[in-house]
C-alpha cells in the first residue's frame, strides 16, 4: 500500500508540474485539468485513510 501512495504522490506531483509550466507559459488551464486533479487528490486521500484504518 506504501508504494501505492508513493506512486500516486509523484503522478500529483508531475501532473501539478505540467500545469504550472502551462500557466507560465501563458496559456490558460483548461477547466477539466482541475478536475483531474482533484481526482488525484481524492484519490491519495483515500488511499492514505484506507491506509491509516488498516494499522
């Protein structure tokens, strides 16, 4: 499960970083990336409670 959280951590990470290179670029983010990211973000969420229930 640690490794899990581990990968879901750096797709946030990366895909964050991919949308501030968009914004310093000048381009406008489109509404469905903030979408994907918090999916991302719910998703590491949920896999942290889950993990910290099952201790």
């Amino acid at each position: 499960m640690f490794y899990f959280l581990v990968v879901i951590a750096v797709l946030l990470l990366g895909y964050a970083a991919v949308l501030v290179s968009l914004v310093r670029k000048g381009r406008r983010i489109p509404p469905a990336a903030y979408l994907g990211l918090a999916a991302l973000n719910g998703l590491i969420l949920a896999a942290v409670l889950a993990w910290a229930i099952a201790r």
